[in-house]
C-alpha cells in the first residue's frame, strides 16, 4: 500500500498487506498508481490443457532406488 500497489478488487483506499514488494529500482515505482491484475495466463482451460498435452508421448512413472517420493 505504501508504494501504491493494490490489488484490482480492493477499494483504493484500503491497505494490501498480502504484497510483497522489493524494488529493484525504486525511482520506477513512483509514478505507477494501477492496480495488479492477475495476468490472463493464469486462466488455463481444463480442455485446451487436456489437448495440449495430448501432443506429447504417454510418460510412465518410476520408482528409482535412493528416491524419496
């Protein structure tokens, strides 16, 4: 909140405590003033994932010695 940043969904006035920011140039944040907007690409289609990976070889799962899981 300090900085400015919050999230698109919350009021602008009230405090984002859920952020955690570490500027690696501070001078560029001064200006900025938008809400974060969760990226499109974080919305995956259950169906496009399925056809996607259906272009790759069918994988089988090993057990090797020395693993743990």
């Amino acid at each position: 909140s300090a900085l400015g940043i919050r999230y698109m969904e919350e009021p602008p006035e009230d405090p984002v405590p859920y952020f955690l920011v570490c500027p690696l140039e501070a001078e560029k944040l001064k200006d900025i003033r938008d809400p974060y907007r969760v990226p499109a690409g974080y919305f995956v289609s259950e169906e496009e994932a399925e056809t996607f990976d259906r272009q790759f070889p069918p994988r089988q799962k090993l057990r090797l010695p020395g693993q743990l899981f």
